[in-house]
C-alpha cells in the first residue's frame, strides 16, 4: 500500500518542516489545536529522517528557505522515493521567484494566514480531531 493511500486511514499527521523557532512551536501548537498531531524539523534533512520514523503524513508544510537541506533540495529528494512522492507539499515563504518552482500542492507566503492555512490543512488532511466544546461529554452537568 502506498503512503498516500495510508494517509487516508491516518488523516491527521502533518509533517512541518521550518527553520524558524517561533514560527515552527506557533505553528505546531495552532495545529495540534485544530486536532492534528505535528511532527517538526528544523530542515530538510532531518525532516527526511523524521518522515522515515513517523506514520504517514496527510501533508507536508515545507519552508524553502533553510540550512542543511533548503525546500527544494528535499522536494527533488522527496520525488526520488516513490513511497513519498504522492504526498502533498504545502510551502510556507516569504520567497517568492517563478524560476524555482517545486511540485507544491499550495503556497502560503509569511506571514501566515491563518484562514489559508486551515483551509489547506482541512483540504489535504480532513477535519482535525479539533475540539467541539459543546459535545455533551465535554459538559459537566449539575442536577
């Protein structure tokens, strides 16, 4: 079975790939929020060695512009292994130059809208596991 069709039974995984500190937490915990569970990196190279341990991911948010392995560098590694080349890329930059294009299912320029971001999130990955405060078990009930 193919990673892609794995994430379909797994759709809440997302892989974020930013170099950033702050922008990588503010992005994970706004994520894990919405209900997905976020695997990060720092770069590409350790995104691929996090990419082979975690389970499938629905997404890949990838910035383009890191050490170590930039975005395109892990997309065109990304390409090379059959296994990972379905899965969607979402590229989060404040770069932009039509001349280095990637296979990018969306783009989102920093900073981050998070409207944007929701709405490809929920288009790749479905619904998180987000929390639906007025669930009945989510009520303490007085009596």
């Amino acid at each position: 079975m193919s990673v892609a069709a794995r994430c379909r039974n797994i759709p809440s995984n997302i892989l974020l790939i930013e170099d950033e500190v702050d922008i990588r937490t503010t992005l994970k915990d706004a994520l894990e929020w919405e209900g997905y569970r976020v695997y990060t990196a720092s770069n590409g190279k350790e995104g691929m060695e996090i990419l082979l341990e975690m389970p499938a991911p629905c997404l890949i948010l990838l910035d383009l512009m890191m050490p170590v392995m930039n975005g395109w560098e892990f997309a065109d590694a990304l390409e090379t292994d059959r296994a990972y080349a379905d899965i969607p890329i979402v590229t989060l930059s404040a770069f932009s130059d039509p001349e280095k294009r990637i296979r990018a299912n969306g783009s989102i320029k920093k900073p981050v809208d998070w409207d944007v971001l929701f709405a490809l999130v929920r288009k790749h990955c479905g619904s998180g596991d987000s929390h639906d405060w007025a669930d009945p078990e989510n009520i303490t009930r007085f009596g």
